[in-house]
C-alpha cells in the first residue's frame, strides 16, 4: 500500500499523541520518611532552644567582657592602682552573677583565689596572675600597685579576660 501524497496529512491526523505518565511524585511513598523529618524538626527546635538558653545565660559573660575592654589596657602607673581594683571588682561581680550569693559574697585573699582557681575551667592556667591580683589589690595601698610592671599589668588583664570567658559553672 503506498500513500499518495493527498493522503499523508489525512493518516497523520488521525494519529494520536502517546499516553505520558504522570511525573513521579516529590512526596515519600513511605511512612518512614515523615517520622525522620518530623523527629529531625524536633531536633533542631530542641538544639536551637538549648542555644537560645546558653546565649541568655551567658549575658553576665559578655557584659563583663565589654565592661573589662572599657579599662585601659595600659593604664599609666598614676591609674594602675584603679583599673587593678576595677578588674579585681569585676571579676567579683562576675562570680556573684554565676553562682549563689552565700557562696562567694564571703570569700577573700587566699579563699578567693583559690575559689577563681577551681572554677576556671579550661583557664586553669590563669591561676597565678588573678591570685597575685585579688591578693594584693584588696590588701595593698595605690602606691604598691602603682609599681606593678607593665607586663604584669597586661598579663592579669588577659587573665581576667579568659577567666570571664572560659570559667565554668555547674549546672
């Protein structure tokens, strides 16, 4: 049988599209699959509430560290005496915001230093230079801490800055 050159547009229009199926669905088959996504959500609300209560429990942390940048950080020998108080102050009040009142309004000198000592975390390091700060800044007059070198000065400066950062505080 041999088509005529007539009859080709009338055979192709009596052809019909083929059947297409229909797109795979983007939605899983399975019941699997939302219980993974739904305890997925429930992770991540639950890690992103434990780090919004970190973030507000740690304001004390970030307020003392701003306040600790406000000092200066080589203050000339007429206020080294001030500014070694004022960090010595801060790091009081930064342990009366962590921890009950009765547990460290009290402690001074040598129970103070080694109250500093036991709770610096992963800053044990800084033990010396804040003992040799809360030892002498509470007991000795401006003129001794005037004679402080510079060195010593910035030193329990960069001690107080990582012992606000890294003390740690049972829960």
């Amino acid at each position: 049988m041999s088509l005529t050159h007539s009859a080709a547009p009338a055979t192709l229009a009596t052809l019909a599209d083929l059947a297409v199926p229909p797109p795979p669905s983007w939605l899983p088959q399975t019941i699997g699959w939302p219980i993974a996504g739904g305890v997925l959500l429930l992770a991540l609300a639950w890690s992103g509430w434990r780090a919004w209560r970190r973030y507000r429990a740690n304001r004390y942390r970030r307020e003392a560290l701003a306040e600790l940048a406000a000092l200066p950080r080589d203050p000339d020998p007429a206020h080294r005496a001030a500014a070694l108080r004022a960090m010595a102050a801060l790091l009081k009040r930064t342990a009366l915001a962590a921890w009950p009142r009765a547990q460290v309004a009290g402690l001074a000198g040598g129970g103070w230093a080694e109250f500093l000592r036991a709770h610096a975390g992963r800053a044990e390091d800084v033990a010396p230079q804040l003992a040799a700060l809360v030892q002498d800044a509470e007991y000795r007059g401006d003129a001794a801490l005037a004679q402080w070198p510079d060195t010593q000065v910035r030193a329990v400066a960069a001690a107080c800055r990582r012992w606000i950062a890294e003390h740690h505080v049972p829960v």
